[in-house]
C-alpha cells in the first residue's frame, strides 16, 4: 500500500479558543472521523481529505468547542482561577482589572458571579464547574469589567462586548437557568 501523501494543512486564527493557533491538517486515509488536540499553544484538528471547506468550518468549530468542555471538566483552583483571570483582563481589558482576589464559592445559588468593587473580589459560583471554558471565561469577565464600572448600564454592556462569545455565553446560562424551573419528570418505575 502506498504511503498517504503528506496531509494538507491550514492555519487559521482560532474563535475564543483561548489559544493562538488552529492548524487543519487533511487526510486522505482518514474517511468519516474528525479528532482534536492541544500541541503546545495550537489546536490541531484531523480531517478527512474530501471534506468541503464549509463542513471543515463546522467541525472546527465543533472539536474547539468539545476541546474546551473537556478541560472546563477539569475543575481549576483558586490560583488557576485568578491566573485564568488576570490573562482575560489583559486580554480584553487592557490589565485595566485588576481582582484582589478570585475564587469558587457554594454560597451562590441564585447567581454565577458576583464582585465587590472596592475590595476587587471576585466569586464565582460552584454551578459554573463542569460548564465550557467558554461560559466560565464569560463569567469572569462580566465581573472583571465591574471592577471598572460597577452598574449594568450601557457603558458595562459596551466594555463587556470585548468578549466574543458573550451572547453564546448568556443564552448557554440563560438555557441552563431555564431547565432548572422545569418541573422534574417522575422516574420511570422499576418492573
């Protein structure tokens, strides 16, 4: 059998992936799956050769977004949370927030967040653990941007939009929200 020609690859700048770096690489001896994974600051996604550019869009997007639920499983401590913190307000702040502290807490059951301006506290809600990199880094930032404005009014909205996955963010926690009002469905009875 001969040797699969080198695979094609394209490097394109990731989606709120939290790293610098999406690299394609084709192949023709892969025909149906699609696998994923971390190479120092880069992303590398397999594909199949055949695959259209607008079904490897798809799948990039898919395998960045499985990517980051699988390491949001992974719960972060306190440090890495502040760490994880200080890189998004430098990010899309400027380093213009700066927390004081920042840390997981369980007495947050009606929020996901909340910030004390004047000591720059930051909590985060237990709830968010186990939740995509991409709906914590949301969280994170809504309160770093309260250290610099404290209200929700139009100025707040306008800085939190530096965030590009703000709106998928909010419907993912708004959905979350939502299914914990329904009404529990009775469990099946053993026969």
């Amino acid at each position: 059998m001969p040797a699969d020609p080198k695979p094609s690859v394209t490097s394109r700048p990731p989606r709120g992936s939290g790293t610098s770096a999406v690299e394609v690489r084709r192949s023709s001896r892969r025909s149906r799956t699609v696998s994923a994974y971390r190479e120092g600051d880069r992303t590398v996604v397999l594909i199949p050769a055949r695959m259209s550019e607008a079904e490897e869009r798809r799948w990039v997007t898919v395998m960045l977004d499985k990517l980051a639920a699988q390491e949001s499983r992974r719960v972060l401590g306190d440090q890495e949370l502040t760490e994880r913190a200080a890189r998004l307000s430098e990010q899309y702040f400027g380093g213009r927030a700066r927390p004081a502290s920042v840390r997981w807490v369980t007495n947050q059951n009606t929020r996901w967040g909340s910030c004390t301006p004047a000591e720059g506290s930051i909590r985060l809600s237990h709830r968010l653990q186990g939740m995509p990199e991409y709906v914590v880094d949301y969280v994170l930032c809504h309160e770093l941007a309260h250290l610099l404005v404290p209200g929700h009014g139009p100025r707040f909205w306008r800085l939190l939009e530096a965030y590009p996955r703000t709106e998928r963010a909010r419907g993912y926690l708004e959905g979350v929200a939502a299914a914990a009002r329904l009404p529990q469905l009775p469990h099946a009875r053993e026969e």
